[in-house]
C-alpha cells in the first residue's frame, strides 16, 4: 500500500511502464476504519475515482484532501467481499496489509 505516489497535479494517475489501466471507476467513495490511531489522512470519507490494473487498484482522490491517491496492490488485499444491499449502494469490503517499512 503507498500513500500519495501515483496522482499527477491535473488528477489523473500515473501508472508504471509495465501495466495499463483495464478499468476506471469514477464517483468512488472509500473510508477507512481499525486503525490505531488514525491518521488524519485516512480519516472521513473520500470521494474520487479508482482505477484498475493488472496488479493493483489506484484511488485517486477529487479535490484538495491530504490524501491525493491511494494504491492497494492485490497481493495486500485480504478477505475481499463484494455486497449487494437491496437498499443502498453496491461496495465491497476487506483488508489492506501495509508494506513493511510503509505507513
């Protein structure tokens, strides 16, 4: 997981030469919780949009926020669920183990 690396200035993703983006997602909401102690650039919900690689998912945040871009590669991503609520939005839900020696 990286914090703030894969944004460019016009809010667009920056993605290696290696990959291509398969997927884009736009009006996106993420939030975070279970983590001790929070940082503030974690903390609400952000709203941007998401886009999928071939190895990891990239949230890039909309407007000015302390988090610009999150990435989530997929072999951090544990007990992944996708929910269909008949009443509400569609989302899913799991765990993003930090690297070590990241944040």
């Amino acid at each position: 997981m990286a914090l703030n690396r894969n944004h460019s200035e016009g809010g667009g993703v920056i993605v290696n030469n290696s990959e291509n983006v398969l997927m884009t997602y736009d009006h996106v909401e993420i939030t975070f919780s279970d983590i001790e102690p929070m940082p503030d650039a974690f903390k609400g919900t952000k709203k941007g949009s998401v886009f999928l690689t071939p190895y990891r998912v990239i949230f890039v945040s909309k407007g000015k926020d302390a988090m610009q871009s999150f990435v989530m590669p997929f072999y951090l991503l544990k007990d992944c669920e996708i929910k269909q609520p008949v009443f509400g939005a569609n989302y899913i839900r799991g765990t993003v183990k930090a690297e070590a020696g990241g944040m």
